[in-house]
C-alpha cells in the first residue's frame, strides 16, 4: 500500500483544479484551497495527522460516499454536503478528478442561483 508524498498529490491535484474554467488556488488556514468566484470546491488537508482530499458532494449523494470506507465527513463542512477522502493507498485519479469537477460544478451552481 504505497502513499505518494504530500507534494505529489498536491501536484496532481492542483493540475486537476487549475484546468477547470477560473479555478484558482490560495492557502485557507495552511490548507492548499481551490476556488472559483471565491468559492471553495476543493482543499488538501491534514485532519488528525491524515492526509485527505475534501470535496462538496452535496446532501444526498454524501451518504453514498460516506458507506465507502475511504471517505468520513468533512469537519467543519460536512453538514453542507463536503466528503474527505483519504489521501493513503493507491489513489484513484479518474475518481478525484471527477470529484473535483463535480464539486466545482456544485459550487458553480449555488453561485448562479444567487
């Protein structure tokens, strides 16, 4: 069960988030943090010494998420529908590069009703 180093995965992970239209990155808390219109649609972040991936699935589908063992839900966010995934094993990076863009999507959506 290999785990890649903390700047790999981000490396990989801000090339998803950064291809998406508009998304920029900022630091939130020493928390690598992605945005679009000031939003946040994905961080990487270490919670209780464990390296996780957090994405906004919205509220019905995180229960779905949360059954799958890689997955808890996101401090502070979870009851806005955020998922972390554990950034241990082998990555699936199809699976957070869907994700990502669905978080975004999620993100983009709730901006334009406004």
């Amino acid at each position: 069960m290999s785990s890649l180093p903390r700047d790999k995965i981000l490396e990989k992970l801000r090339k998803i988030c950064l291809a998406l239209p508009n998304a920029t990155e900022t630091l939130t808390f020493g928390h690598p943090t992605f945005q679009v219109a000031q939003k946040t649609f994905c961080v990487l972040e270490q919670y209780k010494g464990e390296l996780s991936m957090s994405f906004k699935v919205g509220k019905q589908a995180q229960p779905v998420f949360l059954k799958d063992e890689r997955f808890f839900r996101t401090p502070y966010v979870g009851q806005h529908g955020w998922v972390s995934l554990r950034a241990v094993g082998k990555l699936n990076w199809e699976e957070i590069h869907q994700l990502a863009e669905g978080s975004y999507k999620l993100v983009q959506q709730k901006r334009r009703s406004i």
